[in-house]
C-alpha cells in the first residue's frame, strides 16, 4: 500500500540532537528532532518534533514543504518519518552551505 498524500506544510523553530549508548548492544546512537508548529483545524497552534534523518540535521529554521513516509520506531510505534524538505515561501536554503576548505579540491 502507497501513500498518497505524503506532503505537508510545516514550520520548524529548532533542531534538536540527542545522543548517548545504548544499554543493550553498546553501541552508540544519535538522533535529530525538528521542532514543529502544528495548527489545528480550530486555529490552535501546537509545539511538537518530528524526527529527521541524518542528512537533514543543519536544517535552517522556517517553513518547509516537508515529504513523509511512514516508519517503525524501536518500540514498534508507527510514526511519520522526514524524508525530504522543500523551502516554502522565503527562498531560504535547507542547510548551511558546507565549509569551501572542507570541499575544495586539492
């Protein structure tokens, strides 16, 4: 079964990143949450954070066009899933540009 409306229109405040070991393997974790404001249908605004991959960690604040899929947590809930951000009004970028030393060819 697909999705067929896999897109929303969100506002991101902040990112924010967790990490530590985990108990059970040993091995290390680290996780990144979008600070989102969710207006319901009554006008009321909302603070919740939904989880980014990796890829999309130096998000900029602001508004997105943001694309989900659906996923599985560890705890086998099934959650919505960051899969691709698209600016939405502004023109701001994504992410930080990478740093010109780190890229430059040598």
């Amino acid at each position: 079964m697909s999705a067929i409306d896999n897109k929303h229109l969100i506002d991101i405040l902040a990112i924010n990143q967790s990490s530590g070991v985990s108990i059970k393997s040993g091995k290390a974790w680290e996780m990144f949450r979008a600070q989102c404001v969710v207006s319901g249908p009554d006008n009321s605004t909302k603070i919740g954070e939904l989880l980014l991959p990796r890829d999309l960690k130096e998000t900029i604040p602001g508004r997105y066009l943001a694309e989900f899929e659906l996923d599985v947590s560890f705890d086998r809930l099934v959650v919505p899933r960051i899969t691709a951000l698209h600016p939405h009004g502004s023109g701001k970028p994504v992410a930080k540009p990478a740093d010109a030393s780190k890229t430059a060819a040598t």
